[in-house]
C-alpha cells in the first residue's frame, strides 16, 4: 500500500495490464431469393472461421443475426429443381447487409 501512495504522489499512473482484443461489432446478414415460392436451399460459411453458421431452407428470405463483423462470409445457393442456380457471393460485413440471388428458369430451344 506504501508503494502505490508513493507511486501517486510522484505522478506515476497505473494502466491495466489486459491483453484482449476488442469484440467486433455483431452483424446482420439478410439473404433474399427472387423468382420462385418453393424453399431455396442455402449454405452461409464465415471463410474467417471457416465455420457454417447457417444451412437450410429459406423462402422469400432469411436475417442472420448475430454474426461477427468485419469478417468475410461466402453465401452458396443450392440448386432447386427447374431452376438455375445462381452463383455464391462472398461479403465482409463492414455493417448489416442485404445480398440477394434470382432464381431463373433456363430457357429452353
């Protein structure tokens, strides 16, 4: 006790000594699917963590909350019969974010 009433009379100042890294910010993912009322299968993967923090069915569309910011996240749409499967889309979530893929029926010769 003697030392830190010297310490604080001679100026000194007392820091903490945490090491943590701070927390990022918590996002929101919305993914929209365009162009057919069926369930559109999906597959989101933090490419961070290389961690799938979603895979089901969405239809219409679907908010993942809750999710790391300032990582970098790749949306995988899976095929639905009759339909053409639209390419993945890779994000970083620098804030919430809405992606959205359009189904299409190929066309036919």
């Amino acid at each position: 006790m003697k030392r830190l009433a010297l310490l604080a009379l001679l100026g000194g100042t007392i820091t903490s000594c945490s090491t943590l890294p701070p927390r990022p910010a918590l996002r929101t993912l919305r993914v929209v699917t365009l162009a057919t009322a069926q369930p559109v299968p999906l597959v989101v993967r933090n490419i961070t963590r290389n961690k799938v923090v979603f895979e089901g069915s969405v239809t219409g569309s679907k908010k993942i909350s809750a999710l790391p910011g300032d990582e970098t996240y790749f949306v995988i749409p899976q095929p639905v019969e009759g339909y053409a499967v639209p390419a993945g889309q890779q994000v970083v979530l620098t804030s919430d974010i809405t992606i959205t893929f359009a189904y299409t029926v190929p066309v036919s010769r």
